[in-house]
C-alpha cells in the first residue's frame, strides 16, 4: 500500500474534543495487536501502523508485530512487567499527548486487546481531557487468542455455560481481593491473565470457596506464537505444575471443565499432561490409571 493510500485508509471521522464537539481526524490510535501470531491482527490496525509516524509499543507486542512497522517510522519502547514498569504510565500518556501535539500520526500499540487489561481506558481518558482525538481499534484478547490455538472452547454445552475474565496480579502487589465464589462455579470458565506468580494463591482460594481440587485447568505460555504450550492439569496439581514445568511470562491460565477439551481438540499447540509428583499419583501410574484430568459432571 502506498503511502496515500495508507493515509486514505485512516482518515475517517473521529468525534472530536472540542467546544463543539467537531470532528477530526485521530492522531492517537490505540491499537490492539493481539496475542502475538500477526496473522490476527485487524486489517484497520494493519492500516494505522503503516501509516504511522510514531509508533508507541508495549512488551506484549511480538517481533514478528514489529517487523511489519515500515521502516523510517519512529518506535518507542513503553513496556512494563510484572512488579517493573520500565515507564511509568502518567508518562506514557503525557508522550502520547505531547507527539500528537507536535502533528504526528501516533499508534499506540498494545498486545490483546487495549481495553481489556491493557491500561488503553486510561490512555483514552488522559488524551480525551486534553482535547486530543483518538480511536480505539480492538485486538483478539489473549483469553480468545490462547484458548482457540489450544483447543479449548471458553464455553461448552452441558460443560460451560459462562466466561469470566479477571486478572491474578493486582496494583502495588495487593492482595487478591477477587470475587472467589463466582471463580469457583464449577458451571463455568474462569480465565486469569497475569496469574503465574500467585497461582498458589489463587488454588488455594478456589478449592476453599468449593471448587473441586480435580477441576480441569490449563496453562497457555507463549500463546499463539510458535513457542506456545498449553500444560494440561488440575486446579489442586497449578501451581507445582507450573513450577516443575518452567512455564514463564506471558501465560494465561484457563480453570474448568473445557480445560480438558484440549485433550481431542488441540490442533496447534504442544500438549504436557502434568499431575503432582506424589506417591499416591506414583501409584496410580503403576496401576496403568489415568492422570489426565477429565471434565466435571
């Protein structure tokens, strides 16, 4: 796409800030880029980025994402970890203030989607009291992302009849203050995004609020990315799993009966059974029983 028809394709009507409400066109797009694999990025995204001056990058944002950024546009690195944030957010958003200012066409690039635990609400509202147009492009949530390349369908006839989405790492390292009972419906799924380092915490507090340790969960590394694993195990047997494993960050953990659907309908990713080293497990093995979790009644 040539350069005109790049700008062609992002000048479409934005509500504008001002006294009157006029429109103009966005000079900040918050932009989702999904969970890694480019081919599911939106073709509105695909357009902002090649038609940007500046692009605005989180660490969630794969290489291969990168890579599609035209060369001669100006990125900037803005990511955060958990407990490190490389730039704190009041000075993301004052950049993405002061480069629209200046007249560039910025992208906010995000991984997922921007308003689902992505701070992009934020960077909208910080944008919107300084009078500066923006637009929000969605992106495929890790949640959908993950599960999908996993083989796990986040709702199932007779297994799921509902999603919820929270998140396991909470601000200045709080405690998990969650709705637990809701968590443990065994009617459900839960997905926990940012959950690795507290998984022990969160086991716990869904086998006390009565959901059954043998619940089917998995845990999705590196989701839809070449290098994705979807560890196959039970709520009580997380967090050693996790451990034994290795599993690092970015993971999703996924808690229900779907979870075991990933058994006959993983079609992308690599597959680990795992179960808690123990001597009643041992002897199970020895006895030929399986240790795959199965899904609930």
């Amino acid at each position: 796409m040539g350069a005109s028809q790049a700008e062609k394709a992002t000048q479409r009507p934005i509500r504008g800030n001002g006294e009157h409400g006029e429109k103009t066109d966005a000079r900040v797009a918050i932009v989702g880029a999904g969970p890694g694999d480019p081919g599911l990025l939106t073709i509105r995204a695909l357009d902002l980025i090649r038609a940007a001056d500046t692009v605005v990058y989180d660490r969630l944002v794969s290489q291969e994402i990168l890579d599609l950024i035209p060369k001669g546009t100006t990125r900037l690195f803005a990511g955060k970890k958990s407990r490190k944030h490389f730039v704190k957010q009041e000075e993301i958003n004052a950049l993405l203030v002061d480069l629209a200012r200046s007249g560039q066409r910025v992208v906010r690039l995000k991984g997922g989607d921007p308003f689902i635990f992505g701070r992009g609400s934020e960077e909208a509202q910080q944008l919107a009291e300084d009078g500066i147009a923006f637009e929000i492009v969605p992106g495929v949530t890790a949640a959908t992302g993950c599960a999908a390349r996993a083989g796990i369908p986040l709702t199932h006839r007779g297994l799921s009849r509902s999603v919820t989405f929270v998140t396991g790492h909470l601000k200045n390292d709080g405690e998990l203050d969650l709705n637990w009972t809701a968590l443990a419906d065994p009617r459900g799924t839960a997905i926990i995004y940012m959950g690795l380092a507290n998984s022990g915490e969160i086991s716990r507090q869904l086998m006390a609020h009565g959901l059954p340790g043998e619940t089917p969960a998995a845990v999705i590394e590196k989701g839809t990315t070449p290098d994705q694993r979807t560890i196959l195990t039970s709520v009580r047997d997380m967090p050693d799993c996790i451990a034994r494993e290795g599993v690092g960050s970015p993971a999703l953990l996924v808690v229900g009966s779907v979870a075991a659907l990933a058994e006959t309908l993983n079609w992308a990713s690599a597959l680990v059974p795992c179960a808690a080293v123990t001597p009643a497990a041992d002897d199970r093995k020895a006895d030929g029983a399986a240790t795959r979790p199965k899904p609930a009644a």
